[in-house]
C-alpha cells in the first residue's frame, strides 16, 4: 500500500510540476468555422478556409455542374464558386446576386464555397466531435467527419478534402 501510495504522490508531484512549468500537455483542440444552411448548422475545418468573403456577386457560366454556381472576382483572382447544397447533395439554393462564402483551400482545389450565413469561428477541444451516426443520409456519409453538440444544436463537422475529391471526381 505505501508502494502505490508513493507511485500516486510522484505522478501527482510530476503532473503539479508540469503545469507550473506550463509543459502540462493540453488537450488537441481544431479550429471550426460554423455555418448555417436553412435550418442547419455546419462546421468546416478551420485549417482549410482561407478567407470569409463579404457578400460578393456570382457570374453564372453556362455548362455548369448544378452545384457550382459560376466564378466571383477575389481582389482581381478569379475563382469557382460553389453551392456548399450540392456539395451535400441537396436542392440548390434560391438565386440571387450577392451571396456569402467562404474562400476554401483542400485536397489540392482552390473554390468559394456557399453558405446562406457564417455563424462562428470556434476553438473546439477535438473530444468533442463524435463520430457521425450510422444513420447518417447516404450522400453525407462520404463527407461529414463528425457531430458537435453545441448551444442544444446539432453540428455537422464536413470534411472539405473528401467533399473536393468528390466535386472533382463529378460526385457533388
């Protein structure tokens, strides 16, 4: 008993030095940006968003793929924007000229991608993310990383590399 008793008082001893000297391993925690689509929330990895854009107008092309929605001038760079819904396999949104995005960089692709409204940018510890559901819609299960409960909301946490790799492959 005085064995573990000592082993116990050295790992706390240990652990009471660490966090004074501030080497106490902390938590890995990811950056969030939250979004909203109609009534839902989503997150996006905060690593691979480059820019919230203020609202911007879009120039349709004709031909496109029905989720993107055309191009938009970035400080005179001319970039794809896409419609975050067809990203996710739903109807696209209503239209109109200026739109909100978020400049995105993943998977090798550079694209604005759509959002009806930028929430948040978070800080989240990384514990709280779970893993999706099972009973996840077929055409999320290829690109949500996770679930976040946040203010009793349910958030969807995207992956944007598999989302990209599938809007390149002719999938979203």
């Amino acid at each position: 008993m005085t064995t573990e008793m000592t082993s116990v008082e050295a790992i706390l001893a240990a652990r009471a030095s660490a966090a004074a000297d501030g080497t106490a391993e902390e938590e890995a925690r990811t950056k969030l940006v939250l979004v909203s689509l109609d009534a839902e929330w989503f997150a996006l990895p905060g690593v691979h968003v480059r820019e919230i854009l203020a609202a911007i107008p879009v120039h349709y092309l004709p031909g496109c793929p029905a989720s993107m929605d055309g191009v938009i001038n970035v400080r005179g760079a001319i970039e794809t924007a896409i419609d975050l819904r067809g990203l996710l396999g739903a109807a696209p949104a209503p239209g109109g000229e200026r739109i909100r995005f978020l400049l995105c960089e993943a998977g090798g692709m550079r694209s604005a991608v759509r959002v009806d409204e930028v929430l948040d940018v978070l800080d989240v510890a990384q514990s709280r993310i779970s893993e999706p559901p099972h009973t996840l819609a077929e055409e999320r299960k290829a690109v949500v990383s996770g679930i976040l409960s946040m203010d009793d909301r349910v958030v969807t946490v995207l992956d944007l590399d598999r989302m990209f790799a599938r809007y390149r492959a002719g999938l979203g």
